[in-house]
C-alpha cells in the first residue's frame, strides 16, 4: 500500500512545480478579508468558483444549522459575505467551471465534495481508505492533500 505515501510525495513536489507551470488553471483565491475569517475558521474558506449562485443562496439561508454548526452571522456581515460568494460563484461567468459538470438546473448541491465532477476526479486518484486516514479526516479537509488549495491550486499532475 506503498500508493497513499506516492499521492502525497508527489502532491508536495508537484505543487512547487505545478504552480508556475499551471498559473492560469487555477480556482481564484478568496481575496475578501470578511469572507476569509467568518468561511474559513472552520475550514478552509472554500473558492466560490465550486459551487453555483443557488447553492451559496441556500448555504447562506441556513448558517445557524450549517452541517450541524451554529455558524450565523449578523445580518451586515451575512449581507457581504453571500454578495462575495454570488458574484463570484461557477455560474457568474468567471470561471465557468468543470465543476458544475453533470449538476442539473434543478439540483442545488450544498457539498463540492458531492459534485460529480470532485467525486469523478477523486475516484480516480485517491484509494477509498485513504479518506479515513487521520491526517485527512474528512473529505473537506483539501490542503491535507492539495497544499496550495487556499491559493486555488489543486491541479497537482
Ligand atoms: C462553526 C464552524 C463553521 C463555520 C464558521 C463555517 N463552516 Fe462551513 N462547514 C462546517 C462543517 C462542520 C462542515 C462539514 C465538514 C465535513 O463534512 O467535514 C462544513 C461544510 C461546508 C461546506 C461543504 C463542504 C463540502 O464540499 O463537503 C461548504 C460549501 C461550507 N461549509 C461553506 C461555508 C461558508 C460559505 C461559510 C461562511 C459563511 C462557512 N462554511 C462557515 C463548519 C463551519
Ligand atoms: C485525500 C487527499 C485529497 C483530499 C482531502 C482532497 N483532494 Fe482533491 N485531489 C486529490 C488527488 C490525488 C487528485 C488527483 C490528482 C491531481 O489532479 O492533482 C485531486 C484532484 C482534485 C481536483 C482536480 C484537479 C485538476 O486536475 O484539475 C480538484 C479541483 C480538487 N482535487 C479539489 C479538491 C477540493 C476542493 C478538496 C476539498 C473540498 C479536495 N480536492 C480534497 C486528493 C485529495
């Protein structure tokens, strides 16, 4: 099982060549201050890029029950922060976005982990018991594997 170790050893080196080589293929970084404290303490502050407008409005819609966690805000600050995530969300036209490949108009998904797209390029790559090994603990932990993941980097070939 000598393949987990190979994932991350390459991952590490690749991230330090990846990064210029494949500059203009990343996700955009959040670069608002408010969005980086009150969406990333928790966990990383996720791109908007990876998930669709109807899916941020839902996410904003139910901070005080948010996967369990009491993460509401006052209403200024939840103002701001949904502005950021919609005008920067997949559909908002920057990005596009691989990501929102195979999700239907009507689905409005609450998880990037559970998009076809992240749920394809995982499958191939990452052995299942890898995701339980405890220095990922969880699916959403994405800079245990992608190192550059806050800076939008996850393209690590
Ligand atoms: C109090 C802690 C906390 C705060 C603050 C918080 N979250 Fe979360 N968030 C969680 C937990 C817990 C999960 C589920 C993590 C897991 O499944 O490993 C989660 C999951 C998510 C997911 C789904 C991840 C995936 O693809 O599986 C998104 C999207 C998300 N949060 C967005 C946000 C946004 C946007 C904010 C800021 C408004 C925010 N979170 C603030 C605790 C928090
Ligand atoms: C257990 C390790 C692991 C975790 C955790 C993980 N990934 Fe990945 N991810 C990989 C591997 C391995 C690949 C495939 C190799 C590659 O393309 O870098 C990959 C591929 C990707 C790709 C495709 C890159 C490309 O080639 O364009 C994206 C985007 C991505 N991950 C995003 C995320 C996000 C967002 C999270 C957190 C919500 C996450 N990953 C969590 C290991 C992981």
């Amino acid at each position: 099982m000598g393949s987990y170790k190979k994932i991350f050893m390459a991952l590490t080196l690749t991230s330090l060549i990846g990064t210029a080589a494949h500059a203009d293929e990343r996700y955009r970084p959040v670069q608002d201050e408010v969005v980086k404290k009150e969406c990333g303490s928790c966990h990383m502050a996720f791109q908007p890029q990876m998930l669709p407008k109807r899916s941020w409005q839902k996410i904003m819609d139910g901070l005080e029950n948010h996967f369990g966690e009491d993460a509401s805000l006052d209403e200024a600050t939840l103002q701001h922060v949904r502005a950021y995530l919609t005008d920067n969300a997949a559909d908002s036209g920057w990005f596009g976005g691989k990501m929102m490949r195979g999700v239907r108009d009507n689905e409005t998904p609450m998880r990037i982990t559970e998009l076809p797209y992240w749920v394809r390029e995982h499958k191939k790559e990452v052995p299942v018991w890898a995701w339980s090994d405890p220095k990922v603990k969880s699916k959403t932990n994405c800079q245990a594997c992608h190192r550059d993941a806050e800076r939008g980097y996850y393209d690590d070939d």
